[in-house]
C-alpha cells in the first residue's frame, strides 16, 4: 500500500496527518497552509458531508424542489443528536453514504442504500429528527 499524497499541494507524497481533521499534509510549510482556514475534527467532517455539499465556486447546489431544502433548525437538530453521531460511526454507513454523495446517479445509489438496514435505520432517525411528529 503506497503512501498517500499531500492535500494542500497535492503534489508531494504525505507524511503526517492533521491532528484535528486528519487532513494529510507533507511539510510545516503546508500544514501552515492549511491551518490558515480553521479545521474541524474528523467525525463532524465526515456528518457534514451527509448534509452539506459545496461547489469549488462556493454557489449553492441546484435543487429542484427548494422545499425540500432543511432549514438551519433542523440540520441543527441531526448536528446534535448523539444518536445519529453514534450510527454515522459506521464504516459500513459511511461508505454507503459516500456512495450517494459521488454517485452521478444518487436516487439509484439510495435506492441500493435502503436495502440495508443499517441505512435504513439511519434514515428513519433524521426524519425523526427533523419531523418529529411524523
């Protein structure tokens, strides 16, 4: 298993990883780099992903039915569950949530998702939470 490339320059071969993000890094010069924008620990990183996904240009992403869109107080609410953090824990939750989120076909690859229980599980806790008399 070779090793993993730097990803603040992308170009040298990483040999240390960001105590906060775990983030891999080459060089003091790139580790300073990248502390220049404040980093968050590797857990919420990988939660955010579920919900929050960002374009190099920093729009919005297009949504078709921007009622669909979750309100702050509600992606409040999954951010703060402890349930829902222990079950994102899941390797085998996350590898199927980061399936959808690089899927160029997301509906298929939540179709596949809900067939296992584990994601199933997961689904029904942040509708849950953010509808909680439903």
């Amino acid at each position: 298993m070779g090793q993993k490339k730097c990803q603040v320059c992308e170009d040298a071969q990483s040999k240390y990883k960001c105590p906060t993000c775990l983030i891999t890094y080459c060089s003091l010069a790139c580790f300073k780099k990248h502390k220049e924008v404040p980093c968050q620990k590797a857990e919420s990183l990988k939660e955010e992903k579920v919900y929050l996904r960002t374009t190099n240009d920093n729009q919005p992403p297009h949504v078709d039915e921007p009622s669909e869109v979750l309100q702050e107080l509600q992606l409040q609410s999954v951010a703060s569950s402890n349930e829902i953090r222990d079950l994102v824990k899941n390797e085998k939750l996350q590898t199927l949530i980061y399936n959808i989120d690089c899927s160029v076909d997301p509906e298929n690859e939540l179709d596949k998702a809900m067939e296992e229980e584990s994601f199933r599980q997961f689904a029904e806790k942040i509708l849950s939470t953010i509808v909680p008399d439903a």
